[in-house]
C-alpha cells in the first residue's frame, strides 16, 4: 500500500509542475519577417494594381479634352508638335463600327494637327464657316484631316451613322474648296476696282503679294479623291451616299465617281429581324 501511495503522490507533483521549456514549441523569427512581408505586398497589389490598369486603358484612348489641351499647350510653345500617328491596326480589334469611328476620330484630329497646326477644336469641316477655307495653312490642314477621314480604318463606314458623318464631311470639303477659290477671286476683284492713281495700279501690278493672291487657286487633294474614290469601290459608300456629295464636286470628279464599279458591301448583314424595324 505504500508504494501505491508514493506512486499517486509522484503523478499529482507530476501534474502541477510547469513544462519544461524545452517543450514549448518556439517560432522563428524569420518566419514572422516573411509573413510581414507577404502582407505588405499583398496590400500594395490590392491598392494600386487598379489604378495602374486603368491607367494603361484609357492611356491607349486618349479623349478629345485631353487632345485640345495637347495642341494649345503646343501651340503656346510648352512643346513641340508629334509626329503623324502611324496606323496600328490593332487598335479597331474586337470594336463596334461606332467604336471604331471615335478612336478614327482622335487619331485624324491629331494626325492633322501634327502636319498643320490649326484652331480647329474638332475632327469636322462640317463645323467651319465658308470663309475658313480660303487660307493656304487652313486648307492644308483640312486636306490633312480628309486624307485621314476616308482611309483610317474603313470598317467604321458600316455604321449608317459614320457614313452620315462623311458623306457630310466630303460635301463640305467640296464646298470649302469652291468657297476658297471664290473668296480669293472675290477679295482680287475688290482691291483692282478700289480707286487709285496710275502710280498705285503701277505699284499694285508689280506687288509680289497681289500677284500671289491673284494666281492662287485652290486645287482638290489628289490623296483626298483617291480615299473617296476607294470607299466608293470598296463598297463602304452606297450609291444614295455617292449622290448625297456627288452634287458639291465639279463635273469631272462627279463623273469619275459616278463611274466606278463598287465591290459588294464588306460590311455584315444586318439580322433577319432587322427589316421588323
């Protein structure tokens, strides 16, 4: 019985003394170092990675506010002009015509300020007045921004509303270059009829700026027709759309127009349901 006694009392003082260190499991310091560091990167990824996306989005489409500060920040001397935008394909993959045609957009508005700084603050000769065209600079900026309108990115043309928009530009641009020859002609014949002595017309006849002035006749842009003339025969451009600014261009180039063969419309039909509309 003793010695069941004495075994009893070795598990009690057994049972309330501590353990001994060794036995209490220790971490590493380093594995709280590398789990601080885990943290404070996983942090930084939750906070920036989406600005720094949304950044990298809309840094490839630029909007117009920010393209107009652009050019009056170039035209104040801050920077120089760019160059003209190369054509990156790419950029109209997997857009909508619509979409298609506001990227077109940009790129022609910049693309022809980078040839011929201008005041323009749109994309559109259809929001000039008659008198803005008869200016070498001007015209050569306008002649910029068609060449771009009628060959970036010709699919836009499958929305009727981008080809509303350029068969309307395409009549302006027609009507601009008639309007500039007429206000040259109109301004020649003001300053001749103004009285003057024989001493004056003499000096007047032998101006080299009066003479410039009156041989300078605005001519349409060879690069301008050709983008047309390939919308039309690409079939973008539906013969209602050739006549629509076929009325603005002189007899020779609304000939040419009229007589070229369209290729069958590149553009998808529209669904079955679409005549229910």
């Amino acid at each position: 019985m003793a010695d069941l006694h004495a075994i009893r009392e070795q598990l009690r003082e057994a049972r309330s003394r501590p353990a001994p260190v060794e036995a209490v499991s220790t971490v590493s310091p380093m594995f709280w170092i590398v789990a601080v560091f885990a943290a404070v990167v996983g942090f930084a990824i939750v906070l920036f990675t989406p600005r720094i996306y949304s950044v990298q989005r809309t840094a490839s489409l630029p909007t117009f506010q920010e393209t107009r500060d652009r050019i009056e920040a170039e035209a104040k001397g801050e920077y120089a002009a760019t160059m003209p935008l190369p054509a990156n394909p790419a950029q109209y993959a997997g857009k909508s015509a619509d979409e298609m045609g506001k990227i077109a957009d940009d790129v022609c508005f910049r693309r022809a300020h980078s040839v011929q700084r201008h005041w323009s603050k749109t994309p559109r000769l259809t929001t000039k007045e008659p008198s803005d065209f008869a200016d070498v600079p001007g015209m050569k900026h306008f002649e910029a921004l068609m060449q771009c309108l009628v060959t970036e990115a010709p699919a836009r043309y499958c929305s009727v509303r981008q080809r509303t928009m350029i068969t309307a530009e395409i009549a302006a641009y027609f009507r601009g270059v008639d309007q500039a020859n007429a206000t040259v002609r109109s301004t020649v014949a003001e300053i001749s009829a103004k009285p003057r002595s024989a001493q004056e017309k003499f000096e007047l006849a032998q101006s080299d700026s009066f003479q410039a002035l009156a041989s300078l006749t605005f001519t349409h842009d060879p690069k301008v027709l050709a983008g047309i003339e390939g919308l039309v025969r690409a079939g973008y451009l539906t013969v209602a759309d050739r006549s629509s600014f076929g009325t603005f261009a002189p007899k020779p180039i609304r000939d040419r127009l009229t007589n070229i063969v369209a290729n069958v419309s590149p553009c998808p039909k529209p669904p079955w349901w679409a005549v229910w509309k």
